[in-house]
C-alpha cells in the first residue's frame, strides 16, 4: 500500500478477474480479513449466501412478528 492508502492490484489478477481501469471495487471486512470485489461479485456472493439457507427470511421474519405479537398479546 502507497503512503497515500492506494493499493496497486497485480496485473495477473487484474487480467484473471477482467478489471479494467474505472471498475469500481468495493472494500468488505469480515472477522477473517478483507475482500476487495466488484458489484457483480458482491451480489453473487451475497446470493449464494442466502441461498444456502435451511429456512427463508420470510418465514423467519414472519415467526419473529408472531412471537412478538403473542408476547404483547400476554403483557
């Protein structure tokens, strides 16, 4: 990294991930580090993620006000 915080990409990785100049990459931090990745990756990441979920946020969301509903109901 320069001393003014830019980060040079290696040109091997540039040509394997199709980054041409103006792309614009986006910074994800996580428990385990860092990840620089476009939109489009970002997007396909966060999909596979739910995607691979055992119930659906609906369905969770939906329990979740029912619950809460039923505590007011008793309050």
């Amino acid at each position: 990294m320069g001393d003014r915080g830019r980060v040079v990409i290696p040109q091997a990785i540039r040509q394997a991930q199709n980054l041409r100049p103006g792309d614009r990459l986006i910074v994800v931090e996580d428990d385990s580090g860092m990840a620089v990745m476009t939109r489009a990756q970002l997007a396909a990441k966060v999909h596979a993620n739910l995607r691979h979920r055992e119930t659906s946020l609906v369905d969770e969301l939906i329990a979740d006000r029912r619950a809460q509903a039923q505590r007011d109901r008793e309050a």
